[in-house]
C-alpha cells in the first residue's frame, strides 16, 4: 500500500442534515476528528460545499422555518455566515404566476477560470448561477421555461418522495462552457455552449418497465459524477442501475449488470478516484419492488471496481454485520485525494463512517447527527 500524502493540507467533512450543518476536522493522518457545530441548528441544510478555488469560502443550501429556502455564505471557512442578498427563484409572469423554489437542493463551484461563479440546482427541478460568490443569484440557460423541460420536469407531486430535484451539476475542468446536469426525474443533460442550450444524454438508459427510453420524462439519475483523470469519462448511479459513459459516444453502458444479483446495482451515491478513472466506489440500497430504501438485507456495504465496472467487489470490514437498516443520499458520499483516499459516507441513521485506505476497512467516526444529507470532503490549508 502505498504511504499516506498530507502536503500542507487539512481534511474536512462537510455534513449536511435534516437539522443543521457540521464541520467535522481530521488531523493530519486522519485518524483523530473534532466536531465543529451545528450550524443552523433546526434548518433543513441540503449541502455544504467550500470553493475549492480559495480554500474557505462555504456555501450552505438550507431550508429555513421563517426564511423559506436560501442560501448562506462564509468567508471564514463557518466562523460566520450570512444570507444571499438574492437566493434562487424562478421568475415571475407578468401576472404574478410561476413556480416557487421549494430548496435549493445542489451547489456546484465554476471553473477555476471563473472565480466567483457557482452553480445551484432546486427542487422543484430549475437551474441557477451566481457570477458575485454567492450573494446574488439570477436564473441560468433557458431550461427553467423551457417548454420541453418543464414536460420533462413533471410536477411536484412526482417522483423523489421530497420532490423533484435537479443535481450533479458538473462542469468539465476542461472548459467552462462544457456542462452536464441530472434531473430526478428528467433525465441526464449537457450543454457544450456554456448553457445557452441543453440536449438530453440518455443513450443506453434503462427506465421502469413499460415506459419509453426516449422520453427523458421517465428518466431518473440519481447521481452523476465526472472523472477528474479522464473528463471524457463519467460515472452514474441510476434509478435503472449502474452506467459509464466514455465520450464522445453518446451511449451509456450499464456496468452494475456484474454486481451480485442479492445485492442489485440500484443506489443513489458514488465515488470516483481522483487518479484512476476505472475505479469507482457505490454503496447500494436495496432496490426491490417496495423500494425499502434500506441496505439490502440490513448488511450495509461498499462495492468497488478497478476495471472500469467489468467486476466489483465487496468493502465490509468494520460496517455492520447485521439488523442495520440505514441507507445513504445522492449527496452523502465522497473521497479525499490522498494517497491511499480516503472515503466517507454518512447515513440517513446519523453516522459518518470513514476509511483510510480506500474502503478496505470502515470505522465509525461519529453517531447521533440528525438524518444526513450530504457530505462533502474538503482539502485546505
């Protein structure tokens, strides 16, 4: 195994749950954590992302009781936080008449040509961008009134049990104006002309039985994510299974056909190496008719491939063996860039779990957080 690299940086989880945020601090051999919260005690918070471009501005996504949905910022990595002047929401018709953002649900930092740029997902499904780091938000590209995307998008009363979200906005470290985002339900969609237009990317998916695969309506990424070693290379966790796609083909191949068949490929959350574009990390649910959304037979585990989805295998060591019925979100699962990575998941139960040499063995880094949405891992000084 090759030895740990630290450089001059520190490890941080990011913790978004059903009542709060946590910041939850490694020492240098990620061994030892201090938690540092909550914040926004009471609030429903769906993500916590720091801008990766200057190591301690934060973004909070939180639905507050007296506010309604918003968006908070910290330059001081969480020492203080304050509102966006102007969160997302959809534009008014001139009659007063239009959706309203439910939350704010994904955030996603722009390219690193463009300091200050971040992107946000809502539910329901809408696109937005911030040009000022945050403070004010304006709605992006044309898909919001889109009549095809609005079709696409479905109603509140679809889908996700908390609503449609759209998600994994991805942008290509490649070029600013190459970008990608999934809509739950809606399907997977990019825009090679910085979002003045969008296609739908849906080549290969599967959906429920008895709908059409082209209409992206009956589409349901869960989560989408690029590989930063091969930006040609994405990975997705799917309603119907697990999916690579290498570009410039426009057909996705399904890879979770090879995991166990007790086990199945349905889940929402996954991993990929920052060096290596064949290996991947999931952590599946049990995906049967009822949709429990449970670890399949109460024995949570990771799966992990290193040829790209030909094979999987199992990462339990340290995890339950038995009777533990959590699952995880879209959002609440990531990786650090060490070497070996670190991988870090936390549980709709209140857990975080991590592991230091890339899911070989898991330990229990803290419990009794609130219901879990996300967590992200951030490296700074």
């Amino acid at each position: 195994m090759a030895a740990t690299r630290t450089g001059k940086t520190s490890v941080s989880l990011l913790i978004a749950t059903r009542k709060g945020a946590w910041l939850m601090h490694g020492d240098a051999a990620r061994r030892a954590w201090r938690l540092d919260g909550p914040h926004f005690l009471g609030h429903i918070v769906h993500h916590l992302v720091l801008d990766p471009r200057d190591g301690r501005t934060l973004l909070a996504a939180a639905k507050t009781g007296h506010l309604g949905p918003t968006v908070f910022r910290s330059t001081n990595f969480g020492r203080s936080w304050q509102e966006a002047k102007q969160p997302p929401a959809f534009a008014k018709r001139a009659d007063g008449s239009g959706r309203a953002v439910d939350h704010t649900f994904w955030l996603t930092p722009g390219h690193a040509s463009e300091p200050g740029v971040w992107y946000a997902g809502t539910s329901p499904q809408g696109l937005f961008r911030s040009e000022d780091g945050g403070v004010t938000w304006a709605p992006f590209s044309t898909i919001n009134d889109d009549p095809d995307y609005l079709k696409w998008m479905g109603t509140v009363q679809d889908g996700t049990p908390d609503g449609p979200k759209l998600h994994s906005i991805i942008v290509d470290p490649r070029d600013p104006k190459h970008l990608y985002f999934g809509m739950s339900g809606g399907g997977v969609h990019e825009s090679t002309d910085g979002g003045a237009s969008f296609r739908p990317l849906l080549g290969g998916l599967e959906v429920v039985a008895g709908f059409p695969t082209d209409d992206p309506t009956f589409h349901d990424p869960h989560c989408i994510r690029l590989c930063p070693s091969k930006p040609d290379r994405l990975y997705q966790q799917n309603h119907c299974g697990i999916y690579r796609i290498d570009r410039p083909s426009n057909t996705w191949q399904r890879i979770g056909r090879a995991m166990p068949e007790t086990v199945g490929d349905i889940g929402f959350t996954m991993v990929v190496h920052p060096r290596d574009a064949d290996t991947c990390w999931v952590l599946p649910m049990d995906g049967s008719s009822v949709w429990p959304r449970v670890s399949p037979g109460g024995r949570p585990a990771v799966y992990v491939t290193r040829n790209g989805g030909k094979r999987w295998q199992r990462l339990d060591a340290g995890l339950p063996r038995a009777q533990a019925w959590w699952t995880v979100k879209r959002q609440a699962m990531g990786g650090d860039a060490r070497d070996p990575v670190g991988l870090y998941f936390g549980t709709t139960a209140g857990e975080i779990w991590a592991s230091r040499d890339e899911g070989a063995k898991w330990a229990c880094i803290a419990r009794h957080l609130p219901e879990i949405y996300a967590v992200e891992v951030a490296e700074h000084h």
